[in-house]
C-alpha cells in the first residue's frame, strides 16, 4: 500500500521546493521529486538537493492530487 512522502529541499539556483508524493518507499519517493523537480525545472540531480524525507498521514497532506490519488481503490486498465 503506497504511503504520502513529503520531500523537501533546494536547488543550487537558490529555489526551494517542498513536494508530496505518493510512494512504497522512501527511496522510490527521492526518485520522484528528482523527476518532477528535473522536469519541470530542466535541473540535473546534481543541482537538486533533498534535505529531508517524511510520511505524512493522509489527512494532513496538503496536495489535492495525492489525495485523490489515495482515495482510489484500484485501477482497471482495458
């Protein structure tokens, strides 16, 4: 069952970033925030840093997607 990570942390071109994502693990949820901090920011995983990693309980995420995201059941692909 996924859990809500909150990943927080800079950018050598001094922006902050605080993301919640949706994840098995700690690892895969570091993983995430390189991609979408990368990808939205044209940033390398060198120029991002990750300060801190935390679960957050599902009622206190700040994200409406991840908690859309939570609240699904399961997913049937056709």
């Amino acid at each position: 069952m996924p859990k809500i990570y909150r990943v927080v942390g800079d950018t050598t071109t001094g922006m902050k970033f605080r993301l919640e994502v949706t994840a098995e693990k700690p690892h895969d949820a570091i993983e995430k925030a390189f991609s979408l901090i990368g990808s939205r920011h044209r940033l390398r995983r060198v120029q991002i840093r990750i300060r801190e990693v935390s679960v957050v309980p599902p009622e206190e995420a700040r994200s409406e997607e991840v908690k859309l995201l939570m609240a699904v059941d399961k997913v049937i692909k056709y």
